[in-house]
C-alpha cells in the first residue's frame, strides 16, 4: 500500500469514525474522500482487512461495551449506540465477546 492509500484509509475511518453513529452511507464517505465507491471498498479493506460495514459495527460493539461498565440499562446502551434494537446489539455484541450485554453486566457488577 503507497502512502497515499495510506492517507486515504486513514481520512476514510477518520470519517467514520466521526460519523457512526449515523447512518453512514458508502456515497457519503466516497463524495467526502473524492474517490469512487469501489475504490473506497478497496482501500478500506486493503488497509484494515475488513468491511467497512464490518469496521462500523465493531465501533458500535465496543460503545456499548463502554456504555455497560456505567450500568446504564441494556435497552439504553442499545440506543446509544446505533443499534436498531436491543436484540441486534445482543446478536453483534454475542459475535463479538461470546456473551451477551447482560451477562457482560452481571459479570462486572456481581
């Protein structure tokens, strides 16, 4: 990877990483970095060897992760983090950590 699809990768999760707990749209982040879409997927990929969707929900995960060490309520912890529902962060969160944002709680706070 040259330096400059370097910088790129880096202004690219620079906006996400501004932006995801919006809906972050691929056309939005290609218009913002001038580049096309399958280069922005590309680069992307090259760089952290995942997704873009990928990357976004891994952000969302460890949020919510944060979020449960301040013993806010799970369904809130969901909300604050982008996730649609309390059963898609727990699927995400599952994937992620192998157990869910309850058992994470009860593990910390028992």
């Amino acid at each position: 990877m040259n330096k400059s699809s370097f910088d790129l990768a880096g202004k690219i999760a620079k906006y996400i990483d501004d932006n995801f707990l919006e809906e972050v749209l691929l056309e939005d982040i290609s218009w913002h970095v001038e580049i096309s879409v399958v280069h922005l997927l590309r680069v992307f990929k090259q760089k952290f060897g995942l997704p873009i969707h990928a990357y976004i929900l891994n952000k969302k995960v460890h949020l919510a992760k944060e979020l449960l060490c301040k013993n806010i309520s799970i369904t809130e912890v969901a909300h604050m983090s982008g996730f649609f529902d309390q059963s898609h962060l727990n699927r995400s969160f599952k994937r992620v950590f192998q157990l869910t944002p309850k058992e994470y709680q009860k593990n910390i706070f028992s």
